[in-house]
C-alpha cells in the first residue's frame, strides 16, 4: 500500500500523547518508584580525590553494621580483557566500563565509585559507608586537555597508547586516539583567499541535566536469571553491558524500562545497574539503588569540554577556499570522547574542497563522558560558525547570505566523505532570512547593549536496529509494541503512522514500550532515531498486518487477496457482490477466518536523513554586569516530515533551552585539585523558565528520501547552533569576539571592560 | 542519618528552656530553607530541633511612626513581601526578601533564619544594615541586642551562644525624605544565590544627603557595614561624583573570594556597579517622598 503524503490523515496532526495524562497526574512508573518485595537499598562510597592510588580498602566495620547485608567493591567485578567493540551508536570498551563504575587500583576523578553497600535502608547504607576505612595515596591530577596532552602529564592509564598515529609509539600517554580527515590542496586554498581568520576556543564539560537522576531496581533468581527495571535509553544496551561486566549470559539477564525523567543521550550506558545486580545475587534480594543530585553530576556522563583551533579562508565573492581545524575533546577518565563526531560535523553544513581536520580523544581526571545531544557537534559549531560569521564580517556579506552561497546541498561531499543525498540546509537559511524575526529591527532595550547573531549546525542522526509488533484487537483498534523508551513524544508518533497505515485515528492505537524479552533487538533511543528507525519499523509491521488483513477478507469472501483492497480501515473487493468490511467489523469475525492478525517487522534501515538547523537569537547585554538576556530566539529546522509537529517544535525548543544553558552558564566547576564545586543544580545553572524567551520554531519539512513517510531524525541539531548564535550576537552587541564557553556574566563584563580600556 | 527531636513550643520562654536543656546539640528551626539542607548533606547535625515558627513573640510584625518595625525573627518572607506598609516604608527590605528562592521557599524561609544561618551571602542582610537593624536577642539570662553587621563573625557562625535565641529585629521609623533599595547581581534571573548583594538607604535635605547607610553581602567572610562609604555621602548633594566616590569607598572593604559563584576581581568589579545603582535608586526613591 503506498501511502502519499498529501493525503495524509493522521500525520502532520497534533493528537494528545497516549502516555500525557498518566504523566501530567503523576501516575507513570518511573524507576525510582519501584518496589519489590524485601527489597534492599545499596549506596555507593565514592572517591574524595580527582586522581589517586587505592593502597587498601577495609570493609569489616561496615560489614558489622546491623542491618548491612553485603558490601562489594572492584575486587568483586572480573576482571576483563582489554579491547573495543561498536555498540549501535556507541564505541564500547566493556574492561574500562567496568573501571568506570567501580574503581580498581587507581580513582580517576571526584566521585569515582570505590565501593557499594547493600542494607536494610538507605539510611543504614549510607551510615555503612562511613566505616569503609580506604587508604588512599593520592597523586597530582590533570584538568586541563592541553596539558593532559603533554609529554610530562601525569599518566592515568598505563596500559594506554594512542591508537590512530601513523607510527605506533609504545609511550604511556592520555591521548587516546587522534583522527585525520583531508581532501584538497590546503595551502593552495589559503592562497586563494582574500580575508583569512583564525581563533582558538575553549569550551567546558556541560552535564545533560535530566531532572531523573540515575537508578537502577534488581533481583537475581536461583536459576542464574536476572531482572533489571531501570530509567534508561536502552534496555538492549543495559542487557549486553551487564552481561559484559557481570560475565553472565545475555540471556540471562532481562532489562524492564521504566519511565524515564529525560536523557539526552546521558542514559545510554551503565553505572548502577551491573552492581544492584551483583549485590542482588551477593545477598539473593532484590535491591534498589538511585543515585543523588550531587552523584549524577560527579560521577555519571556529561560532554567534553574541548579546546579548538579554526582556520578558514575565503574570496571577496563570499567563497570559502579552505578550512583547517584542530580540535582536542576530553574524554574524562576513560577514553571515548565524541572527537569523531565533532571533526565530520564541525564543517558540514558547507561545500569544502580544501579541509583538513585533526581531532584528539584525550583522558583527564573528570567523569567519563558519555552522549549528549548531537555529541560533539555544539562545541564544534562553536568554533566553526564564529569563524565564519568573522569571514562574512570582514567581506561585508550578510552572514546569512555568506552560508547560503557556500552551503552543502544534494551532492556535496561530507568532511568525511559521503555525498549528501536530498537535504534542506539551504532551505533553513533561506527560512531565516525571510522570517519576519530576521527582518524586523532590533528593539532598543534602555541601558543595554543589543545584538543579533546567526548560526547553523549539522547532525547525522542515526538508524540502526528496531523491531515492532502491530496487533489487531478483535474491536478493530490496534496495538503497537516496541522496544524503544520514550523520551521525546515518540510512542505518540509511532502510534501515529501505525494509524495512518491502519485506516485508525491516534487514539484507537495503544503505544507499548516493553522490556527485552518480549520485543526482539531493538537498539538504544539516541542518535534521534526511534521515529525514523523504530517508526520504520513499525510502518513495516502495520503493512504486514494490512497484507495479513487483506487475506483473511479474502479467505471470507472466498476471492483472491490481490483482489482486496485496504483503504482508510475499509476492506473491499474489486470485484462486485462484496460488501466492504470495515476493519472493526473484520477484526471481530477474524476468530473464525484464520484467528488473529499480528504484524511485526525488524529493521536496519540505511536512509537516515540528516537535520541542519539555522538560528537567529537577539540579545540585551547589561554591559557593567555581563549578564546576557535573550530577548528572541528563532531556530528553522529541516525536519522532514514532521510526524507530530508540536512534539517536533517541542524537541527544537528543548534543544535550544539546553544549548543557551551551555553558551551562558553551564560549566563543572573545578578546584585546583580536582574537586567538583557545582554538585547541584543551585551552581551548576541551567537556564530555569524565567530565562528563556518563547522559542519560535520554522519547521522546514524536506522529506527524507530514505524514508518511506519522508521522516528524519529532529531531536539532537536543535542543540547545535546556540552557543555560536549568542556568540555572534555578542559580537554585534559588545564589539568583542567571545571564544570561551560559557559566555558568563564575569567574562562578557570583563571583555566589555577590556575594550572600553583599549586605545580606540 | 541519626534520630533527631523535634520540639513545638508555645512560648519563647518554652523556647529558652528547651534550647538550654539541649545545650551544643540544640538549633532553632524556622523556615528550614537552609538547615534541613545542612542536615541532610551533613554540614550541621543538630539533634533537637526547636521549631522557632510556633513562637508567638517570633511572630510580632508590626509598624508604627513612633516605634518604627518590629519585625520578628520566624515573619516568614511572604509576609512581608505582601505587606502594603512594609512595601511603603522599606521598599529595600522587601526587594530583599522578594528575592529570596521560590514563592514556595518565601512562604517558609525567614528573615530571622537568613541572618542566623551565618552566610555571607545572605540577601535580607545588607538590606537590614542598610535600615540600621538591632536585634533583640534572648536568653535565660535576659535580652541583649546586637547591630545586624555585628552577628555574624565567620561563615556559617554567628555571636548566638548556644541558649540564645533571635527574638526579633527593630529598625527605625524612616525620616522624611528617606528610602532604602536592594539589589543583587546573580547570573540567572531567579533561583539563585547572590554573587554580591548591595543594600543602600538614606535620607535627604533637599539634594543633601545627611544620612546614608550601605550594606555589603557576598564579598567578605561576613555582610559588611560600608562605615566610610556611607559617612563619605553625608553633607554633600547625591550627585553622580558622591556616589561614585562611595562606591570606591565601598570596593576598598570588599575582600571577596575566587569560587563557582564568580571569581573576587568580578565581586570587586560588581561592588563598585551595584553601590552606584542601589545609591542611584534610593535617592530617587527619597526625593520622591
């Protein structure tokens, strides 16, 4: 059946989400709300050193602690071999994951878990864990990513060695990987250039902030089976990782999602899960543990702080000839810092023939990081899109018109390689420039400085594996089944083209999010790919259920299936002298015409449509105190089709929320040795509600075409282009370039100060 | 975590035999905004808790030309920032406890319990020693009364001794032609911890200044009363050249710190911005009376 677009009944409609009203009355499950039976609470003791020698760890009087029932710590994980394996969309090093939520020899940063008590309360817990007597000898952390890159900085891993170089060095390093990615002549590009700018930028690591903190509920059965509930992003993921730590066998383990209090991209890895699970089988009951404010922020994955050179070069005509950047990212204590991902997407959203681009994984005594929203693509964006807004300064073309004469289109030759197929990046520039935000004046504020800046962002978006069940229920309504938690609105949408396929509105189709082992593989929610991927899937699955349909109507009318037609939930013959059947008086007679109709399809599509996104955001600055109000902000977005659009707007307005956070205040904050300051949300400032403007959305609908409803991935570019937009509207307001995140009251007065000093 | 008693009592008198009976492991609760905090991460571990909001004497607010305010330590903040002659004669004062958390934070959280939580950052405080506060202070051996800028003597510490409790606080009827403002630079615009706070009042004689008091907060290990700022206004008109002037006077006693809230060259820099804008409001706000 070929659905097509314009007629379109349910997609593009704005229904109430299926899982709305159990969330807004306070009713959904979320991890930290189940309960189980004799259950026990486990706390995790956790390192007062950024970087240190374990010499001993004395667990006897925590042991004896009435109501304790049994304390583990690195001693009691195995121990693993060392090596990588690609894990959907991340790179997965099961030895060091294992180091990472539970210390070995050394502690790698403030809050590095040294050990975990399993009690009768979590009061009890938390007493135990001031009986662990643990000798540390500490040693001198490195912070910084440049000097972590330094021949004589002290060495976290050992056994490390860069991988990536062209010749292989046998020296302990904190370099963990560098990549390259090159094409063209790039002297030959600089010396065509008319205007040449070159900056350097810093960034800070940024946490995620999901209001959830991590927690993880399990119970290990005599049997050797296991059973994990936890919020997470990916179930599957949290089965192969426990099953890698805890060398038990995957099937063995099966992972219950709950709810989930936002992600981000954060909750794609472990930390609690493989040792609620080992402390359940220690004391053979069920125990729940859920990690504090202060413990999400020291100790689970927030995103590299980075530090980037950018060098771009262009001609009077407004085109750019050359490109070369170098950009070192932390990883934190481990490697696998999203570098990669930062080099293809620093310079994509333009057409490049001369480009070269070094990129740095590199450890240093802060938490591992893991994924967050476009990983690596903000901070880049950062460097990238000053440089150019400089370039379009300094030859007088309108920074809008400067992207839309070099920007990438179908056919353009991504920084690492592969043509674009059909993208709408112009069409957001374009968006821009017409909207009514872009051609209105800047309002006066009294007393302020005001600025407008631009800026766009790149993200791949990602496919990878989903499986998904449509039934039939025998009233004609239909549930859908799949794999994959829900953390931006996407069970309304997979509901919603089940719908659509189905002949059904949105209400009469029931979204399920169900656990491992009753839905085949279904990789991680990220990479904004469940509406694409999983959606996918479920489109297919709802057309097997339509094909199945249309033979039962056919066993019935006794005619041949090619003869039934299945239009808007109607069945009907081409032949004359049967009445159409609607598919609620078909689903009630499919008990005596072949029994139930189950769809169900797996998928690994390759299409994935990219997302570019252009912003523009107008700015106030108080220039004796720095502080930066937004007054507008508008983001454009190539979304393709856009499913259900007010959650499509709602995950542009989240990512803008969180990229203006990054460009104007989020930080980990520091001490000299290495202690985090901020553990909470009064000093770790994301933006609250009072800081924000309405966040106008263009949603710019350029179908996918390697996707059958046209559909692309929208969640992660919306992050991208804040922090540089602010930036550039900096620049317009104040007069100076901002090239460290975040642009904080202090700096911008400082920079203002500075300026009104220097000789004019 | 360890047991705690919670006590209720009906009278300051009450009040003062419990606390005495617990001796060091005793506190007041009021609104609790900043102590349960404390307990839960450890900082303070008190054993009895006595509840300070069940006191009638810590409940007295009221104001008259003669007395001036009377303003009890466990008021909570809502009640005075809703408090029509609190807003006519201490504009400042409310500004401050305006500022305080969230409307559901300002519903408990309490002047009394700003000031004894010892912070340096504590927003009520320059807006009381700008107001020239006394606080009454009791204990089974009487009432003794100490000046705002003189309570706190280190972070988090303050002149209580363990049987003491913060009965209330008295500030003068303001003089004709006089007004007090507060403000505090914080990065975000809610919810948030002052990076400095600057409290000003004063009165004038035509464009005479011939009173003036300023409050300092977040820029030394204890609010700080601006003592050569504010006598530098007296006797000269509030012109652009004064305040600046005191504004200087006001950077000279700032000893701020380097931390995640902002580093001390910052403070230092917003010392000198907020005085001249709190200076600049109050005189307006004078010359409008």
């Amino acid at each position: 059946m070929e659905l097509q677009e314009h007629k379109f009944k349910v997609i593009g409609t704005r229904p109430i989400r299926h899982d709305g009203v159990d969330k807004v009355t306070g009713r959904a499950k979320y991890g930290a709300d189940i309960s189980l039976p004799g259950m026990l609470h486990a706390k995790v003791l956790r390192s007062p050193h950024a970087h240190a020698r374990i010499k001993s760890i004395d667990v006897s009087a925590a042991l004896a602690l009435p109501g304790v029932k049994a304390v583990i710590t690195g001693k009691d994980l195995p121990e693993l071999p060392p090596g990588s394996q690609q894990m959907g969309e991340l790179v997965v090093n099961p030895r060091y994951l294992s180091m990472n939520i539970m210390a070995r020899d050394k502690v790698l940063y403030d809050g590095h878990a040294v050990a975990a008590v399993a009690a009768t309360s979590p009061h009890i817990a938390e007493e135990a864990l001031k009986l662990i007597k643990v000798e540390y000898e500490i040693l001198p952390p490195v912070l910084d990513v440049r000097k972590a890159m330094q021949d004589d900085a002290p060495i976290l891993l050992p056994e490390l060695r860069t991988s990536g170089t062209p010749e292989k060095s046998d020296k302990p390093t904190n370099i963990a990987s560098q990549v390259r990615f090159a094409r063209g002549d790039l002297e030959a590009g600089f010396r065509a250039a008319d205007v040449i700018v070159e900056r350097e930028f810093t960034t800070s690591m940024v946490h995620q902030g999901y209001i959830e903190p991590h927690n993880a509920v399990a119970q290990y059965n005599a049997d050797g089976h296991g059973t994990i509930w936890v919020s997470t992003q990916g179930p599957f993921s949290v089965r192969e990782l426990c099953s890698h730590i805890l060398q038990m066998p995957l099937g063995n383990i099966k992972v219950v999602p709950a709810e989930i209090g936002g992600g981000f991209g954060g909750k794609t890895t472990v930390y609690l899960e493989p040792l609620a699970l080992l402390l359940a089988k220690k004391t053979g009951r069920p125990v729940k543990m859920v990690m504090s404010r202060a413990e999400v922020l020291r100790a689970t994955g927030p995103t590299s702080g980075s530090y980037i050179r950018c060098k771009m070069g262009a001609t009077k005509e407004g085109k750019i000839t050359a490109a070369q950047v170098w950009m070192a990212y932390e990883a934190g204590a481990f490697p696998g810092s999203p570098v990669g991902a930062g080099c293809m997407t620093i310079l994509a959203p333009y057409a490049l023939e001369n480009l070269q681009i070094d990129g740095f994984d590199v450890v240093l005594n802060k938490p591992k990081t893991c994924a967050y929203r476009a990983p690596g693509a903000t901070n880049a964006a950062f460097a990238a899109e000053t440089v150019i807004d400089e370039l379009a300064e300094k030859l007088g073309i309108d920074p809008l018109e400067f992207r839309r004469r070099n920007g990438a289109k179908e056919g353009t030759a991504q920084p690492a390689g592969p043509q674009f197929r059909r993208i709408g990046y112009i069409e957001t520039v374009e968006a821009i420039m017409n909207s009514e935000h872009y051609r209105s004046p800047l309002p006066h504020v009294p007393g302020k400085l005001v600025g407008r800046g631009v800026a766009s962002g790149f993200w791949f978006n990602a496919g990878f594996q989903s499986t998904a069940i449509v039934s039939i229920n025998s009233d004609g309504t239909a549930n859908v089944v799949t794999g994959s938690p829900d953390i931006g609105g996407t069970r309304a949408a997979c509901a919603m083209i089940a719908a659509e396929v189905l002949g059904l509105k949105a209400e009469e189709v029931n979204p399920v999010v169900t656990d491992t082992e009753s839905i085949g593989h279904t990789d991680v929610t990220g990479g904004s790919r469940v509406t694409f991927a999983t959606g996918y899937a479920v489109y297919e699955a709802a057309q097997d259920a339509v094909r199945q349909l249309k033979e039962r109507a056919a066993t019935i009318w006794k005619v041949k299936p090619e003869d039934v037609v299945y239009q808007d939930g109607v069945v009907s013959c081409v032949n004359n002298g049967h009445e159409p059947m609607t598919l609620k008086q078909l689903a009630g007679r499919l008990a005596r015409a072949g029994g139930p109709v189950t769809g169900r399809a797996a998928v690994n599509p390759r299409g994935v449509g990219p997302g570019f996104a252009t912003h523009v955001v107008d700015i106030a600055v108080d220039p004796e105190t720095g502080k930066v109000d937004i007054l507008r902000y508008t983001a454009a977005q190539d979304v393709g089709k856009a499913v259900h659009p007010s959650y499509v707007e709602g995950q542009i307005q989240g990512g803008v929320a969180q990229g203006i956070g990054w460009a104007l205040n989020e930080e980990y904050y520091y001490d000299e040795n290495g202690i985090m300051r901020n553990t909470g949300f009064l000093d770790y400032r994301i933006p609250t509600c009072l800081d924000l403007p309405m966040i106008e959305t263009i949603l710019v609908e350029v179908p996918n075409p390697g996707h059958p409803l046209g559909i692309r991935g929208v969640g992660e570019v919306p992050i991208v282009p804040p922090p540089a937009a602010i930036a550039n509207a900096l620049y317009r307001a104040i007069g100076v370039r901002m090239t460290e995140l975040p642009m904080s009251p202090a700096k911008v007065a400082k920079a203002v100060l500075e300026k009104n000093k220097a000789p004019q | 975590m360890h047991a705690i008693t919670y006590e209720a009592p009906k009278s300051l008198e009450h009040a003062l035999r419990l606390l005495a009976a617990a001796g060091e492991k005793g506190r007041v609760l009021a609104g609790g905004t900043d102590l349960l905090i404390q307990m839960r991460a450890g900082v303070r571990t008190p054993e009895r808790l006595i509840d300070a909001k069940t006191i009638p004497e810590l409940q007295v607010l009221s104001f008259s030309p003669h007395e001036g305010l009377r303003l009890g330590a466990a008021v909570p903040c809502y009640r005075i920032v809703e408090d029509p002659v609190l807003c006519q004669h201490y504009p400042g004062l409310v500004e401050a406890a305006g500022l305080i958390g969230s409307v559901q934070i300002k519903n408990r959280c309490t002047v009394g319990g700003n000031l004894c939580n010892g912070s340096p950052a504590a927003d009520t405080t320059p807006a009381l020693i700008a107001l020239g506060a006394v606080c009454y202070v009791a204990s089974p051996r009487g009432t003794r009364t100490v000046a705002v800028e003189d309570f706190v003597v280190s972070p988090g510490r303050t002149v209580l001794q363990p049987d003491e409790v913060l009965v209330e606080f008295r500030i003068p009827a303001p003089p004709p032609h006089t007004a007090d403002c507060y403000q505090r630079f914080i990065p975000r615009n809610e919810m948030d911890i002052a990076v400095v706070g600057v409290g000003a009042a004063v009165t004038l004689d035509g464009e005479v200044c011939t009173a003036a008091r300023i409050g300092l907060g977040a820029v030394a290990p204890t609010p700080l009363f601006a003592r050569e700022a504010s006598a530098s206004l007296v006797g000269k008109p509030l012109d652009d050249e004064a305040i600046a002037t005191a504004a200087e006077l006001a950077q000279k006693i700032a000893r701020p710190i380097t931390d995640m809230r902002g580093t001390a060259e910052y403070r230092l820099h917003l010392v000198g911005v907020l005085t001249r804008r709190v200076l600049k409001v109050a005189a307006e706000r004078a010359r409008a009376r």
